[in-house]
C-alpha cells in the first residue's frame, strides 16, 4: 500500500513534466547533442539522452538551459564487462529553473541504495551528491537545488530534505499522522500536515 501510494504521487508529479516537445537547437537536436532523444523539459531547461551501441557508457544524459544551448553532462549509464552497471532512473529525472535531478544506482546482482545528484546547468557543475535513505517516492526539486523525498520503502511517512543545511530527516510519522498527499513544495518552502496541523520549513 505505501509504495503504490507513493507511486501515484510521484506519477502525478511526472504528468505536468511532460510537455510538447520541441527542440533547443538550430540543428534540429536537443541541446545541440546529434543523436540525442527529448527525456524533459522545462520553460527554462531540456534533459536528453544519447545512446551508444558500443563501449562502457550505454547511454550519456544532457542538461542545458533554453537561455544558452550549451550541453552539461548530468550523468551516465555504465556497464562494465564483470557485469557491474550503474543504472539511471529516468522516471526521476526532474528540472526547476537552472537545476537538473538525477537518480542513479550500481547494481551487481544486487543494486545498492539510489544515489541522488543535483547539477547546475548555468555553472555546468554537480552541486549535490548523496545516498538516498530508502526509496525516494516522491522525489521534488526546487528552483535553489534543494531536494525533498519521502521513503517509499518504509512503513511509517519519512520525509528527507537535502539542502544547504545538509541532508537530514526533518518529519515522521505514521501514514495517518503525516500523510504523504500533503507533502507539497511552494516556492522553497516545504509544507506537510502532522496530525490535522499544518507544518512548513523554509529550504536553504
């Protein structure tokens, strides 16, 4: 019930994400990047994908502001002859303002916790790199960098912030104490509701 619960949201989220597509580039593609496919995009940024039929990197993603054209490598997907990959999650890809989201895991048999990486398309640099606490359904971005998720594996409603204050749990409870359909993102103010009381925290 918890994970279909947070799938719903997380899909719902991913909806206003999908936009008629169009291209950034005089070339005819996606941040100027020939043979990349449109993942997301944005009234400010694009995300795209190019895939590679031989070699380590099966697949290389792009960012790039609307404003500027200009590619940003936000990640790969790798796999390695010992048959370790690091896989993408391209369900979890999100984009506000100048800030791409990407999620990220190495899996070998087993695939460990999802890495979480957030980068600057304006600077072209990572700013955010760090293990996810679980599950992150759902996932949100804000127009600053910061990072909210809710941990879809968990029994009980556990809410996450990483932001320039660091990455830290900042709410619990169960399900019916902290349901998971309040937790909302305006502006970058984070809002839930813990017991029928509203609550907020401003990110940094």
């Amino acid at each position: 019930m918890r994970i279909a619960t947070a799938a719903v949201v997380a899909l719902a989220g991913l909806v206003g994400a999908f936009a008629p597509t169009d291209h950034v580039s005089a070339d005819g593609w996606p941040c100027g990047v020939a043979g990349a496919q449109l993942l997301r995009e944005s009234r400010t940024a694009v995300v795209a994908k190019r895939a590679y039929q031989s070699g380590r990197v099966e697949a290389r993603y792009y960012g790039c502001l609307r404003s500027t054209g200009r590619p940003v490598v936000v990640t790969e997907y790798l796999r390695y002859e010992e048959g370790d990959v690091r896989e993408v999650w391209d369900d979890s890809i999100r984009i506000n303002g100048r800030f791409v989201l990407v999620v990220t895991t190495w899996c070998l048999g087993e695939c460990g916790l999802p890495r979480i990486g957030v980068h600057d398309l304006r600077s072209g640099q990572r700013v955010k790199a760090f293990d996810a606490r679980g599950l992150p359904e759902p996932l949100f971005l804000t127009s600053r960098g910061a990072v909210v998720y809710a941990d879809a594996d968990a029994d009980d409603t556990l809410l996450y912030v990483a932001d320039a204050a660091g990455h830290r749990r900042v709410a619990s409870g169960s399900e019916q104490d902290l349901p998971l359909k309040s937790v909302r993102i305006r502006g970058n103010r984070l809002q839930w509701r813990f017991r029928g009381s509203e609550q907020s925290l401003q990110l940094r």
